[in-house]
C-alpha cells in the first residue's frame, strides 16, 4: 500500500510542478487581447453590412425572377390566344 501511496505522491507531485510551470508560462499577449476587442467592436458593423449586402442580392433575385415570369407569361398568353382564336 505504502507503494502506491508513494506513486500517487509523484504523480500528483509532477501535475502541480506541470501546472505552475503552465499557468506562469501563458501570459495574455496584449496584441491578441487587442485583435480580439477590436473583433468585438466590429462585429455589428460587419453584420449590417452582410444584412445590407443579402436585402440586394434577394432584390436584384427577385428582379430578375419577375422579369422570367413576366416572359413566361407573356409566351403562355400568346399561346393560348393561339389556341382560342384558331378554333
């Protein structure tokens, strides 16, 4: 028992010794700290102007899609007075 005792002491003894070495070791860079508010800050900006971007893409769709239907129509409608008027 006094074994295992004995390893579980080393063990925890190089996790503590890994641990202090890890947390003294990971300071915050202020170049990182800084990108990343920076990120934040620009965030609403960068939404709006992919919200702004999406509303004219789906008008500029929506355009084009009446501008097929109203051809579309239009062959329907002639073909259809075709078929009236020939009886």
């Amino acid at each position: 028992m006094i074994k295992y005792l004995s390893n579980t002491v080393k063990i925890t003894g190089v996790v503590a010794i890994l641990f202090f070495a890890l947390s003294v070791n990971s300071k915050a860079d202020e170049t990182s700290v800084n990108n990343v508010l920076n990120s934040i800050k620009e965030t609403p900006q960068k939404v709006s102007t992919f919200i702004e971007s999406e509303v004219e893409k789906t008008k500029e769709y929506q355009k084009n899609s009446w501008s097929q239907v109203k051809i579309q129509l239009a062959l329907l409608k002639s073909k259809l007075s075709e078929i009236f008027t020939s009886n």
